[in-house]
C-alpha cells in the first residue's frame, strides 16, 4: 500500500540493522487446536485481506466480532504474519500480506492453496489505505475499484533524458511513445472485478459515519484553490474509482498524471485513476488463478482503499514537502474508516447471506485479467487470448533483446 508521508511512517518504523522495518504486531497464542488435529476445512464467508499491522489491528477490540479467537498459522505465508485470524464461527477470517507486490503475491497465492481452508464461497475484501488523487476524492474518503492497474509495468526513462515530445518517461511495454497501447502483455496489467458487487458495497459503505480529523481539514483546504483539486478539498466520501499497483513510492503532479493516463488508456477510457497502493494486482492474480483452478470465485472479490495521503502536493506546495514533511492528517482517519466502512460491508454481506450472496451476485460485467484466462471477452485492451482474437502467444525475444511475454498480433 502506499502508507502515509514519511513523518508518519517514522512512527510505525522500528530500525533493524539500519533498515526502516514494519512493525507487525506480537505473536499472538493460537486458541484453537493444532492443525493436524482438525478434522474440517474452514470455509470463511468473508476473507478480509490487509497489508500491514496498522490496517490489521483496525479490525481488533471491535465490538462486532472477535478475528482473533482462533490464529491459525499457514505454510507460506509472510514470515511476520504467518497466521490466518478468524471468528470462532469461522465466518469471518483475516489475512495479512505484508507490503508489496512480493509478499502480496506469494502470501495469497499459498493462502488459496492451502488445503485448511474451502474458499469456493468466500468474499475476498481487501481493505486497505492508499494515497489519492485529489482531483477525484480526499483524505479519509473510501474507495471502490472496479479496475486495478499495474501502472509500474513500463519501459522507464529518467525525465531529464526524454524526448521534447514525450509527456513522460515511461512508455507502455513493447511501444515507442507514452500514449501508444501496450505492444508487449504480461497479463497482469489490468484485472476488472464485479461491479454489481461493487455497488452492493459502496452501498453498505454509504450507510457509514466516516472519521476525519482536524489536520486533515486543514490540510485538505490547501487544495480548494485549483479548480482541478475541488474534491480534495471537501469531506471525506464514498467513492467508485480505480486503483493503481506499483512498488515504487512515487509522488508528484508530472508522476501522478502520467500514471492516472496510463489508467485511461488500458482500460479504454473507462477507469478512474485515483488511488495508489502496492499490492491489489498482485493479490488479484492469485486469486485470479485460484479460480482458473477452482479454489476462489473471482466474482466474490471486493476492492477497498481508504486515502491516508495525496499523491500531489497542492499549488506551490514542494513535492518534497507534501512527501516527506506535510502532516496531512490523512492516517488516522484512513484506518479507522477501514473499520467504519469495512464493517458495514461485512455485515451486509452475512446480513444477507441467504437472499443474495451464498449464490453469489452475477456480474453484469467482464470480469478478470487482460488475457480473458477466465471466460468472457475483456472490455479492455486487445481481447482474450484464448478465442482466436488478435493477441497471439510468444516466448521469443522482442525488440532490442527485451522479453516478449504476449506481443500483440499484426
């Protein structure tokens, strides 16, 4: 995720051995008994997938329910959050990926492969903070994506080296310009999810009171003074806009629009750049291909993010200072609306178990990755690979000796 400004992380930091680390929370005893005891699979109703501690600890002392009545630890996941949480009536359960397209990858794909649990039926909602765009929402609002884009998936030149007609210094894979459609596809590029789901929980979330604190009002103010940046600077809301995945930490105006277009252009026009985080395409592409295996519904998956920070400074604000020294006063908040929004969406979903979710809300929409892995013609990029549209296969190598995973067919 892409957490708040560098004054706060300092307080979620421990140093070890001169690296800045993430403090995960202590161990904590398992309740329930050992693994090789049970004699069930554990079959959740909700998976609710976090990042890190912060995001994690926002679901604890809840008067709700209890995730941590049993800690069931699972081969493979992140050596610092090695355990499944979940209720006793094993409704509810709890992952923690750790940050990064890494960890996120590996620790979800062991996850829909461990034989402890049947996740057929599970709602997988990720609920996490990320910065936003202020041309779109602001500090403390919550989010609901219906695409994710992995926008760090580029060719990149250092902006001082790039040519006078270039807007930016990264160009899409296989092509030789900023604005042109990805040549060269990877296939993690875009995943699409149920936007019927979607509206079920923005819903939910809608009937939230959300937090927001006085430095961010104030911060947020900064921003009413262009046009561009209104909706940064009014109350927090519920929002429908996409998300954006890069490992990198970037920050700035030139950084931000180069990655909002780069949104634009490979889901045609129709997503909505406004929040950025580090791990949503990674986590949809192990549930992507858990579902390819039958082991997830990727109809059941639900896409939160809450704005701890903006991803641009406002007017003659230094990029710097928006970074690294601003108190934004976006972190508290986008935590504890993790909790006020996210425990709305729970609840709709058990609340209405037997009418609309055990079956599972049909999408109206495309659902999956750029390749069209799972059925259906993608309403994004080039078509599905795998019905004899215009993408074609190769493992050769492309121009100037770079790898080649799917070119596009001519």
């Amino acid at each position: 995720m892409f957490a708040p400004n560098a004054a706060s992380v300092l307080l979620a930091s421990t140093v070890l051995f001169g690296l800045a680390v993430t403090t995960p929370i202590a161990p904590l005893e398992a309740t329930a008994q050992p693994l090789e005891k049970r004699d069930y699979v554990i079959a959740p109703k909700v998976m609710i997938v976090d990042m890190f501690s912060y995001e994690q600890e926002a679901w604890y002392g809840i008067p709700e329910f209890d995730l941590l009545a049993q800690n069931i630890t699972v081969p493979g996941l992140s050596p610092i959050y090695p355990d499944v949480h979940c209720t006793l009536s094993n409704d509810i359960c709890q992952v923690v990926t750790g940050e990064s397209e890494i960890n996120a990858a590996s620790t979800m794909s062991a996850l829909v492969h461990s034989p402890l649990f049947n996740f057929t039926h599970t709602y997988f909602f990720i609920a996490g903070i990320a910065g936003i765009n202020p041309e779109v929402a602001t500090l403390g609002s919550v989010t609901f994506a219906k695409y994710a884009v992995q926008v760090g998936l580029q060719y990149e030149f250092d902006a001082r080296e790039i040519p006078a007609n270039f807007s930016t210094g990264y160009v899409p894979l296989g092509s030789t310009t900023p604005s042109e459609y990805p040549q060269s596809i990877y296939g993690t590029e875009v995943f699409e999810v149920n936007d019927a789901l979607r509206q079920l929980a923005i819903g939910f979330a809608n009937t939230a009171t959300l937090n927001d604190s006085t430095a961010a009002m104030a911060y947020r103010a900064n921003y009413a003074s262009t046009a561009a940046y209104k909706a940064g600077s009014e109350p927090p809301s519920v929002v429908g806009c996409d998300v954006a995945t890069s490992d990198v930490y970037y920050s700035g105006a030139l950084l931000s629009e180069a990655f909002g277009n780069f949104t634009t252009l490979l889901t045609n026009g129709s997503g909505v750049y406004c929040t950025t985080a580090q791990e949503d395409n990674a986590s949809l592409e192990a549930l992507l291909r858990g579902a390819q295996s039958n082991l997830t519904d990727f109809a059941r998956v639900i896409v939160m993010r809450t704005a701890s920070d903006f991803d641009r400074p406002y007017a003659a604000e230094p990029d710097t200072v928006n970074l690294f020294y601003a108190d934004q006063g976006g972190f508290e908040p986008s935590l504890q609306n993790i909790y006020l929004a996210g425990i709305k969406v729970v609840e709709g979903i058990l609340a209405n178990w037997e009418s609309t979710f055990e079956l599972g809300v049909k999408p109206g929409n495309y659902i999956g990755d750029i390749f069209g892995t799972l059925g259906g013609m993608p309403d994004f990029g080039p078509g599905s690979i795998f019905n004899d549209n215009p993408v074609t296969a190769k493992r050769s190598l492309g121009a100037k000796g770079k790898r080649a995973a799917v070119a596009l067919g001519r």
